[in-house]
C-alpha cells in the first residue's frame, strides 16, 4: 500500500513538473486531444453494451 502511494506520488509529480513548461497554446491542445479521445471512449463504451431488452 505504502509503495503505491509513493508511486502514485511520483508520477503525480513528474506530470506537474511536465505541465510547467508548456505554453497556455501548448496546455490548450493538449485539452483538446484529451477531450476527443474521451469522446471517442465513450462512444466505443455506448456500442459494445449489450442491448437492453424491454421489460
């Protein structure tokens, strides 16, 4: 438990150190990006659920 805290707590910190050098252009391409594949997720989710069948 304790060795994933500290890992969890590194990669936290490496995320932020990697965040402080990019530009607000840099920050808001990223958002993007992240943003269309979360779409792109849900979508994949919404199509390989089982159909509901009516009650």
């Amino acid at each position: 438990m304790l060795l994933r805290l500290a890992y969890l707590a590194a990669t936290n910190a490496l995320a932020f150190l990697r965040l402080l050098p990019m530009s607000d252009r840099d920050k808001d391409i990223e958002i993007l990006v992240l943003r269309h594949q979360l779409l792109v997720l849900q979508r994949q989710a919404r199509s390989s659920q089982p159909p509901s069948t009516p009650s």
